[in-house]
C-alpha cells in the first residue's frame, strides 16, 4: 500500500490498518522452510566465496 501522498501520520496509520485488514490471509509457511534464527549460520569464509 503506497501512502507517501499522505502526509498525516495518523491517517496513514489509519489507511495502512483499512489495507491489512481488507488484505487475503497470508498463507502458512510451509513445514521445510527455516526462519531466522533457525537457519544455517554460515562459518568463517574465504575471500571471493559465495556464501550461499
């Protein structure tokens, strides 16, 4: 939702929540997916390596 028009914060705040509120659920993520914290850390690397 763009509300770079509006200048008011309490009325972008008051656009934003109409939005997310008319918005489709977003769907669960799925079983396999890591999130955050729980996905691999990636240990020291050499120079020029891609990470992942």
């Amino acid at each position: 939702m763009n509300t770079k028009a509006t200048t008011d914060k309490e009325e972008r705040k008051a656009l934003k929540r109409a939005a997310r509120k008319k918005a489709a659920p977003k769907a669960k993520r799925a079983a396999g997916v890591a999130r955050g914290s729980q996905k691999k850390k990636v240990k020291k690397m050499v120079k020029g390596q891609r990470k992942r």
